[in-house]
C-alpha cells in the first residue's frame, strides 16, 4: 500500500506566537517563511497541522 503525504507551507512568522505552536511547527521542520515541507497524511500530522493552520497552507 502506497502512503499518501501531505505538502504545507509556512506563511506567517511564529514570532510572538504561544511556545506550543512555535514548537509545533519546529516539529514539522518549518523554520523559515515560504518553505515547504511534505509528511505523512496521518492522524499525528493532521492534529498539528489544526494546531497551527492560521500559520501555514497544506497544498
């Protein structure tokens, strides 16, 4: 079976933002605005993307 990724990208800056969200996106390997990432389409990534979706954009 194939396994299916998600590509987000970070379009706002985590600064100022609350320690849980910062690290949530450190966790996803986003440090720098504009820069995408691909993951895996699972429930653990699916949860921290919820957690910082008004910071990033999933492709």
């Amino acid at each position: 079976m194939k396994e299916k990724y998600i590509t987000i990208k970070l379009k706002k800056s985590p600064i100022g933002r609350k320690p849980n969200q910062v690290k949530t996106l450190k966790a996803l390997g986003l440090t720098k605005i504009n820069q995408e990432v691909k993951r895996p389409d699972n429930e653990a990534v699916r949860g921290m993307i919820a957690t910082v979706s008004h910071l990033i954009e999933v492709l």
